[in-house]
C-alpha cells in the first residue's frame, strides 16, 4: 500500500462513517413523520490532484504530513442538502448537539457571500476514526446548503474546472445573476414553506396506501 493510500485511509473511514450517521438522522426524521430538515447527504475523500493543487496554493510541502492534515481541512468532505434556508441553523444545531465529533470552526457564507456568489455554510469538524493503531482524529469539513445553493456551485465548480478559474467577464457576470435568482428562489420557497411542508407530509402519508380512485 502507498504512502497516499495509508495517508488517506483514515479519511474515507470518516467519509464513511459520517455519511451513514448523517443520512440515518433524516431517517429518523422520517420514522417520527416529521419533515427532515436533511434533504440528501454526500460524501468524498478529495482527489490527490486537488490535495496537490491546494498544498500548491498554501504553499505546504505536497506529502502525506501532520502539517498537510492540519491546514487542508476538507480532505474529508460532507455535503449536507436542505430544501430551506431555515433549515440550515436546525442542521448546524443537530451537529452542535452531537457528541462523536466537534466543532472546531464555522464559516457563515450565506449572510456574506463569497464575492463568486457562492453560498453555503462551512462547519469544520474534529471525528475520532478507531485505526488498528488507535484512535485518529480526522478532521472534516461539512457543507451545508439548499438544493438551490448546491445547483449553483455544482454549475460554477465545473465552469471553474474548464476555465481553470479565470472566468471571461460575460460568464461570470452571469453567473453572478445565477447566484441571485438562486437567492431569490431560496426566498420564494421560504415564504410557501409551511404550503410544501404541509404537501409533502400528505404525499408521505399517502403513498403507500393503495389508490381508492
Ligand atoms: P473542491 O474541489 O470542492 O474540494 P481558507 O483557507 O478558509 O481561506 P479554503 O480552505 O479554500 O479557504 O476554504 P473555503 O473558502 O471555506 O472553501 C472550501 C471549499 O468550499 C472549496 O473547496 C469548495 O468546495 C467550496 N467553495 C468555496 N468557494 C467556492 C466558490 O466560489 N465556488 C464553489 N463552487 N465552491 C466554493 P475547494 O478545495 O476549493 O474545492
């Protein structure tokens, strides 16, 4: 096994782990038939040329190292999904309330916008991983957001890559009008919120039940 692959080994444990804990919590929402502020979760160890293109960035030697796990702190990345912005503060909440990991810091980028017009929440957390030689603490970073804030930054984040993030003024003029309607979408679906809410709890309530019509 190589020296990245034991590096990162304990990292995809946490990958692991996490996404299990955090997806049985919007579980649990569903067994108590209340609506999960937890729309879908996602995971992943990032990939050796990021490592490498952030180390470059930070200017850290580019080798498995504590200084390298210290200051890239989304090796282990988590993306939690919201369909509310109001849901965003309960999710933080449940993760200030969890005893198997804790926060180390918390990075609000939805009442100030990256200047990209990226938003999203960024906690960073420390979890204890149990490795055969003991425990390892990991640390994490978890990214919350909306369905609205994540289709935005999926979009940018590919446009980055093809632009190697040096936008023509037009696209990122547009993509600053994107940020926007997002923004206003988010607004928007607040405001029916209780409307949707209602809707979808009937739609779970009902769709197992056989049709009588
Ligand atoms: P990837 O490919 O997603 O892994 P800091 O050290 O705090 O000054 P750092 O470490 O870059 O800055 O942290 P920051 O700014 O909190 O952002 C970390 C991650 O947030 C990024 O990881 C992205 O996933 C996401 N992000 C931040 N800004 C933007 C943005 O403008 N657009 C998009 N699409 N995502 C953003 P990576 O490693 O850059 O990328």
């Amino acid at each position: 096994m190589g020296q990245w692959d034991r590096f990162l080994a304990p990292y995809k444990q946490a990958v692991d782990e996490l996404k299990i804990k955090f997806k049985g919590m919007r579980r649990l929402y569903e067994t108590d038939n209340i609506n999960s502020p937890i729309e879908f979760v996602t995971g992943r160890v990032k990939p050796i040329a990021s490592i490498y293109d952030k180390s470059l960035e930070k200017g850290i030697p580019f080798e498995p190292s504590d200084e390298l796990a210290r200051e890239l702190q989304d090796i282990a990345g988590l993306r939690m999904m919201c369909q509310f912005v109001g849901d965003i503060e309960t999710v933080v909440d449940l993760l200030r309330n969890r005893n198997d990991l804790r926060i180390v810091e918390e990075k609000d980028y939805i009442s100030r916008e990256k200047q990209s017009g990226y938003r999203s929440y960024h906690v960073i957390v420390e979890y204890p991983v149990q490795t055969i030689n003991g425990e390892q603490l990991i640390l994490a970073e978890i990214q919350i957001r909306t369905l609205a804030m994540n289709f935005w930054a999926s979009i940018e984040h590919s446009l980055n890559y093809k632009y190697k993030g040096v936008f023509p003024d037009e696209i990122k003029l547009r993509l600053q009008r994107a940020a926007e309607a997002a923004f206003q979408l988010d607004e928007e679906m607040s405001q029916i919120r209780d409307e949707i809410q209602e809707a979808q709890a009937y739609f779970t309530e009902f769709k197992d039940s056989p049709r009588t019509h």
